[in-house]
C-alpha cells in the first residue's frame, strides 16, 4: 500500500492540535480531513476541498456508515418518546415508590445499579439516575460531589462495555471501515482487556459498599455528614432541570410501562437480527443492522402502545420523532467526520506509517500501553471519547496485522483510553451533564472524581503492560 511517510500523519496531528487547543472537535476533524485530501492532491488547497466535501458525501456509499448515522440520529427519537409519552417519570416513581432505599449504602447500590439497567445512551442514563436519586442521597447526607461520581461512573464506562447501544455501533462502524473482518467478534474480543471502563465500574462500587473515601471526596462527605452542608461554601451548582430535554405531556399518567416497553424490545430485537443475519451464528451478523432494526423496533412499538394508550396521535408522534433525531444531529455529524477522516488516514497509509514506526523503535510488548496512554490523553484534553476512537482505530488497526498484536487488547487500549477522557475531562458532556443532574458544582465534580479515575488508569497501566508481554 502506498504510504505518504511522516506526511500521513499530519491530518491526525492537526484534528488532535486543534481539537486540544480550540475544544471545536467538529471544525478540527474537518481541517484534519482538508489537509489529507490536499496532502494527496499534490498540496492543491481548492482540489483539496473539493475532496473534502465529496470524501463527506462518499461516506454514504457505504451501507454499513449510513446505518450507524441513521441508528445514532434515531436514538433520540428513543428518548424523546419515553421522556413525552411520561415512561420516563413513571419510571422514576416506581423505583422510588418501591420504598427499599433506606441507608447511605442503598441509596449508592441504587444509582450504580440504575446505570446497568439504563444502557441505550449514556447521557439518559445519568439524567435519569440523577433524577430518581438525588432527592434520595439529599435526605441521606451523601455529598452532590458523590452523586455525580456514581453518575459518571456508570455511564461511558458501562455504555463501552454493553455494547448494544450508539457507542457498540460506532466502533463496529470504525472497524468496517477499516477493513476489519467480524468486526462484532473483534469487539467482544475486547471487552475482557477493557481494564479501564470494568475497573471504573469496580472502584464505584466500592467505594459504595464500603463507604470509604479518599481525596477531596472525603473531605466532601464530611462535610455533609459533619456540617450538613449538601456543597461547599460558594459552589455553583448545575441544576438538573437545565438539562432535561422534554417534559412529559400534559394530562398523561406515568407509567413506567411506556418506558419499559420500547427498550426491551430494542434490546429484545438485538440478538434476533444478529442470528438472522450471521444465518444462525450470533458473533457473524451485522452489528449495524441489528442496532438499526432493533432501534427501529423499539419506536414501532413504542408508536403503537402510545396510540392505542391514546398518549399520541399520529402527528405527535412523527412530531416528537423528528424533535429526537433533530437533538442528535451534532452525534450523526460527527460520526460522518470520524468515518471521512478514517477514510482519509487510509489513502495516506498513516496505520501502517505508523505501525512501521512502532515496530522499529518500540517494544511490542509495551505497545497497548502506549496506545492506552495516548488514547487517555487525546480524549482527556478534547473532552471525546468519539473522536479519540475516531482518530486512534486507523491507526491501531494496521498496527494488529504489521506487529502481529492481539486484536482485542489493541481495541480495548484505544476503548478504555477514549473511555477515560470522557469519564473525568471537564469539557466531556457527558461530565458535565453528570454535574447537571446531582446540581454539583463542575469544578467540585472533577476535582473530587479524578483521583478515582486515575486510580483505575493507573491500574489500568499495569495491565496493560503485564498482557501485552504475555499475549
């Protein structure tokens, strides 16, 4: 394959460069894609731009990219039905109504537990944990600061490690793209060598049940439990109730029912759609069809219990569905862009340039590491878990087949490094909605979190270093 040498790795630097120095991971991801194109283009800046637009437009070409727009843009059609349709609040109340969160301990159990359950999209699952227990963890005197850490805990780590949801199709989408076979085996693969997002997990958990803090955290909670002060002297909280997208219908009963429903059957329809096109085999069918006709099934059933319930008529329901996929937009967008430079890093030859690379200077026992450090602090100083995939499987794919590397343990490094960022980087929505919906102060939320996730990088690391020799 022909490569450009150093210059194939100039349009990932520049999306990395800009998106840390300018936080416009949008803007970035496409000067990194015009640079490419005018890189192959004999350095022609207007050829390159054209290239640029058609490369966007070509993305659509293939069947399996636009599923996985489709399927992310669809998603929030999910979220607006179970949020108008009041599934959402009868939700809430039915957890809360069932009385048995009645100890500091419980009420942490609850909101760790309520993240596995909720797995279609990491920011409802925080909104919806913060709303069921945060008027809980106030009655107990457990900090706001301890809310948001359980919240963003259980959100992109759990999200990265049950995959049946918008991140499971991007990286699957990612590694088609890179020409990756059984894409949803590979990513399987990974999930026991994603030491950061299952240790993430463990460490909440915990601290939960043990009730032991350290760090800031432990000042925090002693100062509820001691001063019974839920924030510390002039913190600035983010109320939750800026972040809430759409407020159930006027009139409606809740009914966890209408929430319950649609996701079971999304979930329901996954595994069917995997065997029926993997023709019996589960780990040979198409991730991004499953996801897509599973999403699809879920707001079909969803659409017609809400009908017949006469929640919706026919126009409201096509209403909300376009409020949904209009709210994740910027999601497809920026999947286009990940797909485009993806493509782009490829024409250059930047995997393999760069794999050549490792395997001249770097020990290949030391190259999951390395790649889960780099992955940790593009995403950490970009605030995306997305881009950091979007910009790191193009080049640590070739590294798999050049080096000779464990697949699984390479995508895990560049999954839990991308993971990490979006856990604990203060410009992460995903973070930032975490302190939304306990009403913490943001500041207060990073800087009481991060010494746990560092703990788990940190661990991580290890790992990392011990599999990569044995593997």
């Amino acid at each position: 394959m022909e490569t450009y040498g150093w210059l194939s790795i100039l349009p990932p630097l520049l999306a990395i460069f800009l998106a840390i120095k300018t936080k416009h991971v949008y803007v970035s991801l496409v000067l990194g894609i015009w640079l490419g194109w005018t890189i192959i283009n004999s350095w022609n800046p207007v050829t390159g731009l054209i290239q640029t637009v058609s490369a966007l437009i070509a993305v659509f070409k293939d069947e399996d990219n636009t599923r996985v727009v489709l399927f992310s843009a669809m998603i929030g059609a999910i979220i607006t039905f179970t949020q108008y349709s009041g599934g959402m609040k009868g939700f809430i109340n039915w957890i809360v109504g069932k009385g048995g969160v009645k100890t500091r301990k419980s009420a942490g159990f609850l909101a760790w537990f309520l993240g596995f359950i909720i797995f279609i999209e990491s920011s409802i699952c925080v909104l919806v944990s913060g709303a069921v227990t945060r008027p809980i963890f106030d009655k107990l005197k457990i900090s706001r600061e301890k809310l948001s850490y359980i919240l963003d805990s259980t959100s992109a780590p759990k999200c990265i490690l049950i995959p049946l949801n918008a991140w499971g199709a991007f990286v699957i989408g990612l590694l088609i793209s890179q020409g990756v076979d059984n894409p949803v085996r590979v990513l399987v693969s990974s999930m026991p060598f994603n030491f950061y997002a299952i240790l993430a997990l463990i460490i909440v958990l915990i601290t939960v049940l043990t009730e032991k803090d350290f760090g800031p955290m432990k000042k925090a909670e002693h100062r509820v439990r001691v001063e019974n002060k839920l924030l510390r002297d002039g913190a600035e909280p983010l109320i939750s109730t800026e972040v809430v997208q759409m407020e159930a219908k006027e009139g409606v009963p809740p009914r966890a029912l209408n929430m319950i429903l649609p996701v079971v059957t999304m979930v329901a329809m996954m595994p069917v759609v995997l065997l029926i096109t993997g023709k019996g085999n589960l780990m040979e069918g198409s991730g991004s069809t499953s996801v897509l006709w599973a999403v699809i099934a879920g707001l079909a059933v969803g659409a017609v219990a809400y009908r017949a319930q006469g929640i919706m008529k026919v126009k409201e329901i096509t209403d909300i569905f376009m409020k949904g996929v209009g709210g994740l937009i910027p999601l497809a967008s920026l999947m286009i862009l990940a797909f485009a430079i993806g493509d782009v890093c490829e024409a250059l030859g930047t995997g393999p340039f760069v794999a050549q690379a490792a395997k001249s200077t770097l020990n290949p026992g030391i190259i999951p590491t390395v790649v889960f450090l780099v992955s940790c602090f593009i995403a950490f100083s970009t605030g995306t878990s997305w881009g950091t995939f979007a910009i790191m499987i193009p080049i640590a794919v070739p590294m798999i087949n050049i080096i000779g590397l464990h697949p699984g343990l390479i995508i895990a490094a560049v999954l839990g490094g991308g993971v990490f960022g979006d856990h604990c980087s203060p410009i992460s929505d995903t973070t930032i909605i975490s302190s939304m919906a306990s009403a913490s102060d943001h500041i207060d939320h990073v800087r009481t979190q991060l010494p746990y996730a560092l703990t788990a990088a940190g661990l991580s690391i290890l790992l990392f270093l011990i599999f990569g020799f044995v593997l």
